[in-house]
C-alpha cells in the first residue's frame, strides 16, 4: 500500500460546504413553498365543497318550493271541485266525494260511502 498524504485544500472545502448549505437551504424553501401549496390546495378544496353544498342546498330548497307551489294547484283545483261559481255543480257527486276525501274533509255526500 501507498502511504499517500491525502491532500486537501481548506478553502474547497469551505466552498463544497457553502454549496451543500445551499443545496439544503433551496430544499428548504421547496418544501415550504410546497407546503404552502398544498395548504392553499386544501382551502380551495373546503371552500369548493361548501359552494356546491350550498349551491345543492338552494337547488333542493328551490324543487321544494317549487313542489309547494305545484302541489297549491293542484289542492286550488280540487277545491273547485267543491265550489258552486266553478266546478261544484257540473261534476258528479261520487267526484265531489273524491275531492272532500283527498282534502282531508268529511265527505257529506253520504249515499256514495263504501
């Protein structure tokens, strides 16, 4: 074996140490502007979920409001069924009968009963 002196110059050294600081601080910054990404990336994320829940919210609170007002119709038209001025006189009794029941009133017609 050679008993060679290892030879080494301090300020490349100094200068290869320099240059891994470096390296580790670049890291460093990476990780932390990922970091900040990512934490962004999750607020986006929590705030698009609640716009669409909000949003599915108002759509099913808007059918249901839509649903009431259909439904309005329908009992308005039913309770023309019982009324003289409208339909009251030109439907049959067994229709009447139908309408009182499907309103929830005492039919009165009592010969109809089954």
């Amino acid at each position: 074996m050679n008993n060679k002196e290892i030879q080494f110059n301090p300020d490349d050294l100094v200068k290869s140490v320099e240059s891994f600081a470096q390296h580790i601080k670049n890291v460093y910054y990476e990780m932390y502007s990922l970091k900040e990404d990512l934490n962004e990336y999750k607020k986006m994320n929590e705030l698009q979920y609640k716009l669409m829940k909000n949003a599915e919210e108002r759509g099913i609170k808007r059918g249901l409001e839509e649903s009431q007002e259909e439904l309005q119709k329908y009992k308005l038209f039913v309770k023309s069924l019982l009324n003289p001025d409208e339909y009251g006189y030109v439907v049959t009794a067994e229709v009447r009968y139908q309408a009182r029941i499907l309103l929830g009133m005492n039919p009165v017609e009592s010969k109809l009963k089954k």
